[in-house]
C-alpha cells in the first residue's frame, strides 16, 4: 500500500501542511517576507508593462531589485531570518532574472540564444546548490571545497561587483534598446554603452563563471552524499 492508498483522515494526520498551517501565518508575515511579496507584485508589473511602457516597467523592477537589497537587511534587524524568507528570496532572484533575460531576447532576438544560455545557467547553478545546501545543512556561502569560490565569497566588494553588475547589465540593455545614446546624467560624454561595455560586462562575465563553478561544486556534494548512501547500504 502506498501513502495514496491512505484514507483522507490518515493522510490528514500524516500532513504537515495540516498540522503547522494556521502556525505558519506569523512567519508568512514577518517583514523581509512582506518585502519579497512587495518584491514579487514590482517584477510581475514590471513584465507585464514592458512591451508597453519602458520606462514604467524598468522603474518597477529597479524598485524589485531595490527590496532584494533591504530584505536581508530587515532579516537581522528584526530577528526574522526563516527557512521560508530565504527561499522567497532565492526563487523570486532567480525568476526576476530569468523574466529579465526572456525579454532581453525578445528585444535582441540576435543575441536570443546569448540569454536563453544564461537563463540556463543561471538556474543549473542556483537550484543545484540549493538542493546541495540542504542535503548537506550547508549555507550556499559557507565554506566552500572549491578554492574559487572560496576566493569569491570571501572578498566581499568582488562579490557584490558581480551581483550588481549582472543586474545593471541587463538593465543597461534595456535601456539601450530604447535610448541607444543614453550617456550618464553627470558625465554626459560618457554613454551607456561604454559603461556596459567596460564596467558591467566584466563582472557579469565573472559572475557565470561562478555560476558553472557552483554548479560543479553543488554537483561534487551530491554525489558525495550519494557515495556515502551507497557505502551504508552495502
């Protein structure tokens, strides 16, 4: 017999979801979640005005990227670091990227292929480690077998350069999609495109290299648990 083969009131009694749901509205509530909602509403509009309303839309993802900036922020100050709140956090990253690149291809659909690849990656890597980090009750940021990563979670400012260079990247695109002469209010000589060419591509180019190490990291600690499973049961 196979737990579908359970009545409804024994399958109830096993169910989690039954037991801790009315227990889990505190924490759905707790403020970096309200910020992740907040987040989740400004990416959806965003996407959804793109095609009609550039810089309405572009004004609504800086404002989701905004609260990826604060949320963790809330986390420490209010003392409601959760499971849930990280995962929120993760996930509603990974689709704002993948959205990000989806349109990019829309709009340079050239350079289609270009963003599928990184949607690709960019999902390899982070649901590998994910998994990886909760097979292991390792902190995707902690102590890393691989040297590389190690060298790049550890240097803070390197760090922070790939994140926000990939982001501003993407959103440097899309702006040169629609304003191609786009130069920099306080240095009107410097264009857009120089920057994203010199200054975000470097570190977005980084930032996939991480991704593949991380990838290839998580993929190394999964097939140690496997290894050791194996051992056991022999």
């Amino acid at each position: 017999a196979s737990f579908l083969d359970e009545p409804a009131v024994s399958r109830a009694h096993h169910s989690p979801a039954v037991i801790t749901m009315g227990s889990s509205w505190p924490v759905m509530l707790y403020v970096p979640n309200l910020i992740g909602y907040f987040r989740i509403v400004c990416m959806w509009s965003s996407f959804y005005y793109a095609q009609t309303n550039y810089k309405l839309a572009l004004t609504l993802y800086v404002l989701n990227f905004a609260g990826d900036l604060v949320d963790g922020f809330a986390a420490r100050l209010f003392n409601q670091s959760s499971n849930y709140g990280a995962t929120l956090d993760m996930v509603t990253d990974r689709v704002s990227t993948a959205g990000l690149c989806a349109y990019l291809a829309v709009l340079y659909p050239d350079e289609a292929f270009t963003y599928v690849s990184l949607i690709v990656i960019d999902i390899f890597s982070h649901w590998f480690h994910m998994y990886a980090s909760s097979k292991t009750n390792q902190h995707h940021k902690d102590n890393q077998a691989n040297f590389f990563l190690q060298w790049y979670y550890g240097c803070y400012p390197l760090f922070g350069y790939c994140c926000l260079a990939q982001e501003f990247f993407y959103l440097a695109k899309w702006i040169l999609r629609f304003e191609p002469d786009a130069a920099l209010s306080f240095a009107p000589d410097v264009t857009l495109e120089l920057v994203c060419q010199y200054v975000f591509l470097p570190g977005m180019l980084l930032k996939q290299v991480v991704n593949f190490a991380q990838w290839w990291n998580a993929a190394g600690m999964l097939a140690v648990v496997d290894a050791e499973a194996a051992q056991k049961r022999k």
